[in-house]
C-alpha cells in the first residue's frame, strides 16, 4: 500500500484579512475575494490586484490583521429628461 499523501486544508479568509500567497513567494496581500475559481489579492497600500490559487493562500502566523475594503458604488445617472 502507498503512503498516504498529506493534504492541505484550503484557509478561508474573510474580505479584507491580510493573508500571505505561497505562490508569489510569500506576499502579504488583502483578500478581496473569489470569483472563478482563484482568488484575488491586493498589496496593503492598495495598488493592483493579482490572482492566486485559493489552496496557496494561508493565514499570517500573528493571527489575522483586517483593513477595510471599500468597494465603489454602482456608477449612477441622471434619470433622462422627458420633453412635454
């Protein structure tokens, strides 16, 4: 019988926890969310987001650090203007 592999359970951070990526060397990024099935960082002073793979995510050894995220509202318009 083979040796059982040890697998690695997949951390679930909340929006806006600082989480390290194991795959981009150990950067420490904002999670901002999952879609599509990777999961998107963004550095801690802001800047661009970049994507990884939601098993290479992990928790900072300190315990979680969380900054809020401010997401922009819908883009609005003026309601159109009827001519009597």
């Amino acid at each position: 019988m083979a040796p059982r592999k040890a697998t690695r359970t997949i951390y679930k951070p909340k929006v806006g926890e600082v989480v390290r990526d194991r795959a981009h060397k150990g950067a420490e990024g904002t999670y901002m969310g999952t879609q599509g099935g990777m999961a998107y960082l963004r550095p801690r002073g802001g800047g661009q987001e970049w994507e990884t793979y939601p098993n290479e995510i992990e928790a900072l050894p300190d315990g979680p650090e969380l900054i809020t995220v401010m997401r922009p509202s819908s883009p609005r318009c003026a309601p159109e203007r009827i001519e009597p």
